[in-house]
C-alpha cells in the first residue's frame, strides 16, 4: 500500500499544488485526471439541452470538462466553449442587447474555429472533404456578423449549414458545453439567450449543456411585451443541480467518500503515486493515513458545505496548522475547526463586508438563529427561498439552501424552505458564552474526541420547525440595500 509521509516537503509541495489547482483552475490535465465520476455525469448522459447549476466553486467546470473527455473518447462531435473567452477586448458600453450581440458573435467565431480544428485532424479517404468542411465554416463564420435590419442573425441559415457540416463530416449529432456564463453581463444575458435559443437550441441535432452560477444568472427577460430568453420548462426540459449532490447532512457516506477520493487524486497526481486503484483502497488510505479519526473527514466535509473548492482550500489550511505543530503524526479535529474559521473570516465573511446592510443581516441571523435558538438552520417561507437577500448570501456561500421543504406546527398548509447558516459562522461561536449547548454523540474510544465538546453540532430538526425568518425581515434588509 502507498504511504503518504505528511512531514515531507514532497508532500507539503502537493498540497501547495492541490490549492492552486483548486483556486486558479490551472493545469487543466490534470485536472481532468483527477476528476472522480460522479452521480452529474449520468444525469448530463442525455441529448436534452440542459442547464448545470452550481455556486462557485462547486465543480462545474471540472464536471463539463470530464464530460467533453467522456465524449470524446467515444468519438463524438463534443466542444467547450468558455464565455470568458468571449469577452475579451469587448468593453460593457452599449445597450444591453448590443453587448448580447457581440458576445454571441464571439460564440459563434469560436465554434467555428473548434469546428476548423476537428476538419484539419479528421483522416478520412475523401480527397474533397477538408476543402468542403472549410467552405462551409467560412460562410458560417460570415454569420456570425450580425445583420443591419429586421432578425439580428440568419438563424435559418446558421441551422442549415450547422446541419451540412455535420452531413459532410459524418456525424449525427454536435454537443456544445458553454461554461462561465456569469462572464456576460446581466442585462446582456436574456438577449444572448434569445439568439441562442433562435440558432442552437432550435435545431435538433445540436445538444447544448450550459454551466450556470447559481443565484447570478438572467436567462429571460420582457421586451416590449415579449418574453425574450431561455424559459425552462418551455425551452429547456432538464435541469443539473450540483449543489445537491454533495451536501454531507443528505448523504454522509458517499459525501464522505467522494471527498476523500477527491483529496487522494489531487495528491498522488504531484506525488507521482498509483493512481488508477479501487475506490475503497483510496478510502483507507485518506483514513488510516491522513487523518486521526473518521470524523475528522466528517468535519472537513460538512465544513465545505458541498463545494469541491472549498474542501480543498479547507484541506490545505487544516494541513498548514498541522505542520505547526511538531508533536502531531496526523491532521486532527482542531485543525479542521481552526481552518474552517479561517475560511469564513478571512475569505468569505471579507466578501461582503464591505456592504453595510449585509453585514447587519448577518449579524441579525446570528443573535437570532445562532445565540438565540442554539441552531444554525432557519426556514423562510417557500415564495422566499430566493429572495435577492438570500441569493446574494448564497452567493457568497455564507447561507447554504438546503434541498428539503418543511411545514410550520401552526401552519400546516404553508411549505417553507430550509436554509443553513456556514459551518464557519457557527465554528465561530465555539468557547464563547453564546456557544449553542446541543450534543451530537459520536461512539468513538479516541481520546481526541472524548475530550472535546462537539465542533459543530447537528441541529435538532424538530426545533427547527419553530425558526422562521420572515418575509418581512428579508424585505426590510434588502431595502437598506437598495436605499
């Protein structure tokens, strides 16, 4: 069995290498290597159009990159397209519509430069085919030039020579993977969509799959008395939620699992260990090898809420506390605690504090929900799930949604939805005298946990029913925001 030495310099350069992968998004083969097949991947095996959802951070990049590798690999005509890209050089001046123009026109060139890139490599004995493929693509580049009057594009004719491409190159079918889509400005988004819908969405044997940033996003708008945009339920049927698929409180084991299959790809691929082992020896590994105890797995995943980023930038914090103290073999449950506060005072909680109102918000959740109630998950009516207030604490994943729907003991016929406070607020209050007195009781015979008070403990569902955070309340803040 391999053997991580967690005091070397070999090792403290692969965490080091770990963070910056996690927040730079960098060195992008490896990363596709260290990507861990998930329950997304079967859900995005299908040709609906689809939206991808996720915060920041949660992995979707990663997951439409090993899906662009699925596809690929099996032969298929598969592009990823990065709305960052699209951007460049183009400036935010203009009207809203005019800037959902450009950023579409770039879409369109670099389709086509993907396309030119598949015709060059393609090895095919027909003596006329790259000159065919390439003629098509000029008059499709030619398109992408927005029109003087009337439609903005030629859909129609965008649609047939999509189409004639893939007869002249011999496949049945494109999948476009946009990512970044928080990159085109607001406003701008609906009417990118619209062209999107009208040249890509329309035909048939085009799949698109699109990553969006949760809570950030405007697929649709009204315009002169028309519905302009991407409506779900009318234009796309399938929604990926990837915020649900991580979250510890809903599934310990394999949360708990991922993660550590997570954390030992990132590591070995700078350690130049054995990769490609079975998932339960990975699992051993991380356990017997990294950490004091099970639990402190358990800490680190319910600390990062669900999101991949996040468990890696924790790791390396509750990693760099670990090398200060020269008596400890392994990670333990205080260096995770410690790591967690960091995060959320030095990142997150810096996030917003520059915005006044959303500070006092917070701080109204924590005297209320933390101090008063001894809990760090409160309901809001289900019409205010996502509440501009919220999303934009969602946002900055101090407040996690959860995926469940509650009723209130007085109010049976309204459904509420769940919301939790960060690990890291909470981990906050530990040794203060508003520290919440619940227990959690783990059976262990590790002194390191005998010893200690719980970090964080799990709410008591029951008294949650009981927490409610009104519309009002979210109305009143919100309008100190807008003021």
């Amino acid at each position: 069995m391999q053997a991580f030495d967690l005091k070397s310099d070999c090792f403290k350069n692969a965490v080091r290498s770990m963070e910056r992968r996690a927040e730079r998004q960098i060195y992008e083969e490896k990363l596709v290597k260290c990507f861990v097949p998930n329950k997304v991947l079967e859900e995005l095996d299908t040709n609906q159009n689809q939206l991808v959802f996720g915060r920041r951070g949660v992995g979707k990049t990663h997951t439409l990159k090993a899906y662009l590798g699925t596809k690929a690999n099996s032969g298929e005509l598969c592009h990823y397209l990065d709305c960052t890209a699209f951007g460049s050089g183009l400036g935010a001046e203009g009207s809203s519509k005019n800037i959902g123009i450009r950023f579409f026109s770039k879409l369109l060139l670099h389709l086509s430069d993907e396309l030119l890139e598949d015709t060059i490599l393609t090895e095919r004995p027909d003596p006329g085919l790259h000159d065919d493929l390439e003629n098509i693509l000029a008059r499709l580049s030619n398109l992408a030039v927005p029109q003087s009057g009337g439609e903005t594009f030629n859909y129609l004719e965008l649609i047939r020579l999509t189409n004639q491409f893939l007869d002249r190159f011999g496949a049945e079918r494109l999948v476009i993977l946009i990512d970044e889509w928080a990159q085109i400005p607001k406003l701008a988004q609906p009417f990118f969509a619209e062209f999107l819908k009208r040249s890509v969405f329309s035909n048939p044997r085009v799949t698109t799959k699109v990553g969006v940033v949760e809570y950030t996003y405007k697929l649709h708008d009204r315009v002169d008395d028309q519905v302009i945009g991407l409506e779900r339920s009318a234009d796309i049927f399938a929604d990926v939620r990837m915020d649900r698929f991580f979250v510890w409180d809903e599934d310990q084991e394999f949360v708990e699992r991922f993660f550590a299959e997570v954390l030992f790809n990132h590591l070995t691929i700078d350690l130049s260990m054995y990769l490609d082992m079975i998932a339960n020896d990975k699992w051993d590994i991380i356990l017997n090898q990294i950490f004091t105890q099970r639990r402190v797995l358990s800490e680190l995943c319910r600390a990062c809420e669900g999101n991949a980023r996040d468990f890696l930038v924790l790791f390396g914090k509750a990693y760099a506390i670990f090398r200060q103290q020269t008596s400890h073999q392994k990670i333990g449950l205080d260096d995770v605690h410690v790591a967690a506060i960091d995060l959320y005072q030095g990142d997150k909680y810096s996030n917003i504090s520059s915005e006044k109102p959303l500070e006092d918000f917070l701080d109204h959740l924590v005297h209320s929900i933390i101090k008063d109630k001894k809990s760090r998950t409160f309901m809001v009516p289900y019409q205010s799930r996502n509440h501009p207030l919220l999303s934009r604490l969602f946002s900055a994943r101090i407040l996690h949604p959860l995926n469940v729907e509650w009723s209130h003991p007085h109010n049976p016929g309204e459904r509420y939805g769940l919301i939790t406070m960060d690990y890291g607020t909470y981990a906050s209050f530990r040794g203060t005298k508003s520290e919440p007195d619940q227990k959690v009781f783990w059976p262990t015979d590790d002194p390191e946990t005998a010893t200690k008070d719980d970090l964080v403990p799990l709410d008591d569902r029951r008294s949650i029913r009981r927490i409610v955070v009104d519309k009002s309340v979210l109305d009143d803040f919100w309008a100190r925001m807008s003021g």
